[in-house]
C-alpha cells in the first residue's frame, strides 16, 4: 500500500521495517519460510493421524473387553462406568431404575465424612427412596424399611447397609439376567466380539 500524506501508518511501518538491519529482515523471512514448510509437511501429518488411530483402536480394545466382562458377574458390571449406565437405560425401560439409584445414593453415602452431612443426606434418601410411599420407592420388605428407620436415629454410614444389600440382590437375581438377554446388551457383544476379530485377523 503506497501513502505519500504526512503521519500515514503504512508510511511511518514502511520506514521502520528499512531502518532494521537487512539481517534481521533475512532471518524474518527466512523463519517465515521454515514454518510454512513444517506446516505444509504431509508425513508430519500422516504422523499425527497414525497417532490418534493407535490410540482410538486402543480405547476400542478396552471397551470391546470390558463389555464382555459385564456378563462374567454382576460385580463385573457395577465396577464399570459405562456398565452401569447401560444397565441404567435398560432398567428405565423396565421402570426400575429407582433400585439401582438406591445402591448408587447408598455408594456415595458410605463416603461421606461430615456427620452433620450424614444425617441429612440419610434423611433425604430414606424419604426418597426408602420410606412408605417415597417418590422412587424401592422394592423392599416392611422388617428392612423398619430397621432402616431406626438406623436414621443415629445415622452411621452403614445405616443403609441392609436395604442396599436387598436391592442389590434383587437386580442380581431379576433385572441383570434379563439385561444379559436385551436385545441391546446382544448388539454390544456382537459389535464388541467382532472388533476382537477384526483386530486378530489384522496381526
């Protein structure tokens, strides 16, 4: 861009880039030359392609695995993070998923600290999920939902210990076989078995 009027800002940076030394200039260009040939660099890219793939592939394997692994144990499945979830959107379309809430609401219960904190997040899950016509009632028997009661008086983090371990017992013995069976936990396996055998056929 030419300027020939007096305080022009291309004429004022036009004269400052001549008063720097010509070496400086050289190197400028130089270094401009240097990164635009980097950038432009297809193996660099290739490289970094390569990079992700391995590691995506990885991520499959282990997912592929522990999808399998679900229907080792029941255990298996709590243990996993997107076990659980799974399992979580199966029981919303059997309209239980109140029991497994329960069991998670009772896990993170056991790690609270505050006493202050554990009795009123006990209060609060017993009349969730525990007491006579709770909003989310769980399936348990009158005897547990009394001595689940009297736990509240002085609340301890195992105060919840029995009715957790009913729920837990009946979404072993009723909801999870049936989630073995789902049609959706069948394409999982199916998806995550041909993955195994299209990664041995490749080595």
């Amino acid at each position: 861009m030419s300027c020939w009027m007096p305080g022009c800002p291309a004429l004022s940076m036009c004269r400052g880039l001549a008063a720097l030394p010509i070496t400086c200039l050289e190197r400028a260009k130089d270094l401009k030359t240097r990164l635009g040939i980097l950038l432009h660099k297809p193996e660099l890219g290739h490289r970094i392609g390569t990079s992700s793939k391995l590691q995506l592939g990885s991520r499959q394997r282990d997912s592929s695995r522990e999808v399998l692994e679900w229907r080792e144990s029941f255990d298996q499945l709590l243990k996993s993070k997107s076990g659980v979830t799974a399992f979580h959107t199966f029981l919303k379309t059997e309209f239980s998923e109140e029991n497994l809430d329960f069991w998670l609401a009772c896990e993170d219960f056991k790690k609270t600290r505050s006493k202050t904190k554990l009795a009123s997040k006990a209060n609060r899950i017993f009349e969730e999920f525990v007491q006579s016509e709770a909003p989310r009632e769980v399936n348990i028997d009158h005897e547990t939902r009394e001595i689940t009661r009297k736990n509240l008086s002085g609340a301890t983090s195992a105060c919840f210990n029995e009715a957790q371990a009913k729920t837990r017992t009946l979404m072993e013995k009723d909801s999870y076989p049936r989630f073995l069976k789902s049609a959706s936990y069948q394409d999982m396996t199916k998806q995550a078995t041909s993955r195994g055998i299209n990664k041995r056929s490749h080595t």
